[in-house]
C-alpha cells in the first residue's frame, strides 16, 4: 500500500510549504498539522466542512480539542507512544466537532521529521460515520437475530465481511487522494513521480479486484440461502469452497483448514445448496470456537481438516477438529435443540440440530460424533448423492 513517506522526512521551511500546498488545502480528507507538542498549525477546508470549526478558531488549540475521549484510556497511549516513537499512527478515532456530535474517521497519522528530528504531526483522515454505523447496526441486528434463530451466523459473518470489504475501500480512498495531490504538480512531474503514481494505480486496483472477488462470493452465498428451498444440480467442492471463503474471517486467525477428497467428487449431485451451506457453516463456527478457546493463550494454529469419500449412493465426510473436545458426560446432549455450553450471545444451542435434520430428512443420512476433551472432535456424517 502507498504510504505518505514522502512528506514525512521535510525540511522545516518545506514541511511550512505543506501549509499553502493546494492539493492539501482542496483535499477530499481532512487534514490537520501540528507541531511537536500537539498545538495545531494548519487545517485544510474539508476539516471546516466535516468539524465546523473555522481555522482561526482551532489553529493554536490542542489536538486533543477534537477527541471525543471516548475511546479507552489504552487506545490514546498506544496512539501517542506510536507517534512519539516515530512512527506511522493508522486506525479509527472517535472525534467531536464544534457542535458536541460525534464522528468517527479513519486516521493517518504521519511523524515529519527533519534530520532525524520529530518536528511535528500531520493527519489525514476520511470520515467514516456511515460505514460504522453499517457495522453497529450489524452488529445489533446480529444480537437480536442470535436470541431467535439460527440465521444469527449469517449477521457474525457479514460484520466480518463489512471489515474486509471496509480495509480495501479506505486504502483506494487514500490512494485516489494521493493522485489527486500528484496530479496537482503535473507541471514538474519527475519519472520518480510517475513510477509513485504507477504504483497507487495498481494498488487501487488490487483493492478493488479484493472487493470484487467479496462481493461475488457473498452474491453466492445470499443466492443459496434464499429462504424458499430449490433443489437444483450444484457441486459439493464448490459449495464448501464458498463456506471457507465466506467464514474465513471466523477462523484465519486460529485455524488451518485442509479439504481432501478425490475426482470421484467432482461431479455435480442434485438437491438443496443451501441446506449443504446450513451443515458446513455451523460445522465450521463449532470447530473455529473449539480451536480458539484451546488456544486461547498461544499463538498455535489449529487444524480443521474435512475428508469426503465415496461409498455406493453416499457422500462419506469426516469433519475433524483438534480443538477444545467435549466432555464424556456432554456429548449426548449435543444434538439437542437449544442445548449450549456457550455465552449468551454467541450460541443458540441450535447448530447441531439443524445439521442432524438437514442429514436425515434431506439428504437421508446418519450423523455421529467422537471427542476427546482437550484432544478435539471428529463429526462422521453421510448425505445420499442423487444425480438424477
Ligand atoms: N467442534 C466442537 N468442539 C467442541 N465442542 C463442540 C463442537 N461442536 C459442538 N460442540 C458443543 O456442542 C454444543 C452444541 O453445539 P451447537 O452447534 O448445537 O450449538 P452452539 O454452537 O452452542 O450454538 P449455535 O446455535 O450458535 O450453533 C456447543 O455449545 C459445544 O459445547
Ligand atoms: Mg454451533
């Protein structure tokens, strides 16, 4: 990602030129200067629009006018101790404009040094209200929807997904922000410059091809899970492929997963993709919370390895994690609706549940499950293939 390093090593008189730079003063962030101890000495004209503050009303304030002091007392001391070390400052701040509301926006903040020396602070920020309501909303709607049914999976994976899509989209913000700045100075562009903007260019590029490789496998995953059922041909790898993809902010951080099955299961098989989906995203949510509580304290990756053969008129799948286990004494009570060992808040009871339906109503099969405690879990299960 393009950072702003080339406006982080000024001279004193250049770092000043900053202060009447055109491109900083129309730019579509926010962007505030201030010197070593916090003082502000420059804000462009979007801070105007965004906080209502004028420049003569805040230039000679403290930075710290603009926070809400909202955010944890740790979150500022990691943020001052990042600057003072000289280092890049990236992440979310909560602010308050003139009129006492509240905003978020999504900071930059860069140390200017000059000869090695900290001279002051620049900040770009864009503001990000909207997107964390969106995150907030979700994440409300996630709650209610996890006291009622089921489907509260989907409201766990799409804050994930808000994120991920979020992370790219504020580096293509950033970056289209640069250019816009370059663009400014095209009268004495250098090849540097030129060889600078190529590489923002493909930057926002690979952001986008990340969004829209998201997006398309979530317009998948709504697709299936319509809630009128259509049985139509589909392919197992596919589908399980999709899940992996869409739950992965679920897992990545604890777990490995490892999908092994051979050409038998290459051809497609007729029935409900979104009760196959329904089996595989709660397996995987069961495993993801095993291995994460085993693990709690270490930095071990876990492993979710899922195993698929093919005996006569049946899929075979072994789902296998090495995660926390569940006791001796437990293990009968798993497959009964509302029965949980988790918080509120975080387990219904009802995954396994559904998945026993889903296996011996829709696809007339079996479901067993073998554990250890603090070994890990191995779900048997069998799905009769129709190809017809
Ligand atoms: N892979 C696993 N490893 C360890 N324990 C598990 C595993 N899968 C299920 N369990 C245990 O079985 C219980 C029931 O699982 P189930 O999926 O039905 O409900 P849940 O995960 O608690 O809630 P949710 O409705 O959100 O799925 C869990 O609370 C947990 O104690
Ligand atoms: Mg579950």
């Amino acid at each position: 990602m393009k950072s702003y390093t080339d406006i982080t090593n000024k001279t004193d008189s250049s770092y000043n030129d900053l202060k009447t730079d055109k491109a900083l003063e129309f730019s579509e962030s926010v962007v505030i200067i201030t010197n070593i101890k916090g003082i502000i000495t420059y804000v462009n004209k979007k801070f105007e629009d965004i906080t209502l503050y004028k420049k003569n009303e805040i230039i000679g304030k403290p930075v710290y006018t603009l926070s809400s002091q909202k955010q944890n007392p740790e979150f500022y001391k990691d943020f001052w101790d990042t600057l003072k070390t000289g280092n890049k400052w990236s992440g979310a701040f909560h602010s308050r404009k003139k009129n006492g509301e509240y905003y978020w926006c999504n900071s930059n903040v860069f140390p200017v040094k000059e000869n090695s020396q900290l001279i002051g602070f620049i900040s770009i920020e864009t503001d990000m209200t909207e997107e964390k309501k969106l995150i907030d909303i979700n994440n409300d709607l996630r709650y209610q929807l996890s006291e009622q049914d089921k489907i509260a999976s989907l409201g766990l994976l799409t804050s994930g997904l808000i994120h991920e899509i979020y992370t790219p989209l504020s580096f293509i913000k950033s970056n289209a922000d640069y250019l816009n700045k370059k663009i400014h100075q095209f009268e004495n562009i250098s090849i540097h410059d030129i060889n600078d903007c190529k590489d923002v260019i493909k930057d926002i590029n690979e952001g986008i091809s990340n969004i829209e490789h998201l997006v398309k496998e979530l317009k998948g995953y709504v697709y299936d899970m319509k809630p009128n059922i259509t049985i139509e041909k589909f392919n197992l790898i596919d589908i399980i492929n999709n899940i992996l993809f869409i739950t992965k902010n679920e897992y990545k951080y604890h777990s490995n997963i490892e999908l092994h099955y051979d050409d038998s299961i290459k051809h497609d098989i007729i029935g409900s993709p979104s009760k196959i989906k329904q089996i595989f995203t709660n397996l995987i949510i069961n495993s993801s919370h095993a291995i994460r509580e085993k693990y709690k304290d270490e930095n071990t990756m876990g492993l979710i390895s899922i195993t698929i053969i093919k005996l006569a008129e049946f899929y075979m799948i072994s789902f296998k994690d090495n995660g926390i286990g569940i006791s001796k004494n437990t293990i009968p009570n798993i497959f009964n609706p509302l029965f949980t060992t988790k918080k509120k808040g975080i387990g219904t009871g009802l995954g396994l549940s559904i998945v026993k339906e889903i296996i011996e109503k829709n696809y007339a099969g079996k479901i067993q499950c073998k554990s250890k405690k603090n070994v890990g879990t191995e779900f048997k299960f069998s799905i009769k293939i129709n190809n017809k």
